[in-house]
C-alpha cells in the first residue's frame, strides 16, 4: 500500500479531531466474523459497530433517542480495504447471509 500523501494525513488529521476512539479486544476469530457480518451488509466495521451500540443502547433505554454514531458513507469494498490494509478478501458471491459469507470461501482460494 502507498504511503498517504500530505493532503491525505491532514484530511485524516482534521477527520479524526471530532472524534474518539475506543479500543476493542477480541478474539481473531470472531474479527474476522464481524467484518464479513458488516460486508455482508454493505457497511464498514465501524459502521456496523456503531449501529449494533445504537440498536442496543435504543433498546435498553426503552426505545428512547439515542445519539447517531454516524459514519462516514463509503463502498463496501472501500470499508474492507480500510479494515483489512488493503489485502481485503472479497465476499463470496451467492452470499446471502452474514454466516454464509463467514463460511463460504472467497473466489479464488
């Protein structure tokens, strides 16, 4: 992967200054699991994440507003390229459902 240009870390940069981050400590394989959950579904990790606490959060408060955790709208393939470094495994097609796309190999392999 090419080193990002200056105007790519500056926008970086100014991107990140709105925002915080948490760190989440998992199991391989169940990383793996959620990011072919999200490309299953169109959206990035982060994307998937964020609904999955706003969903939870919404139902725990008893159907209450809770705050959007927003993303940033991007391709599905874009999200996999950012998530995995860009050696982004491609969904399987004729995937239908998240465990599907988790146990069906990419083309390819």
């Amino acid at each position: 992967m090419p080193e990002k240009t200056e105007a790519q870390k500056k926008a970086q940069r100014k991107y990140m200054q709105g925002k915080a981050t948490i760190q989440l400590v998992i199991e391989p394989e169940r990383r793996d699991a959620i990011k072919a959950h999200a490309a299953a579904r169109g959206e990035s990790v982060n994307g998937f994440i964020g609904r999955a606490i706003t969903e939870t959060m919404d139902r725990d408060n008893g159907g209450g507003v809770v705050p959007d955790m927003g993303d940033t709208a991007e391709t599905p393939q874009n999200a996999l390229e950012r998530v995995s470094g860009g050696g982004a495994t491609p969904i399987p097609s004729g995937a239908e459902t998240p465990s599907e796309a988790a146990q069906t190999p990419a083309e390819g392999q």
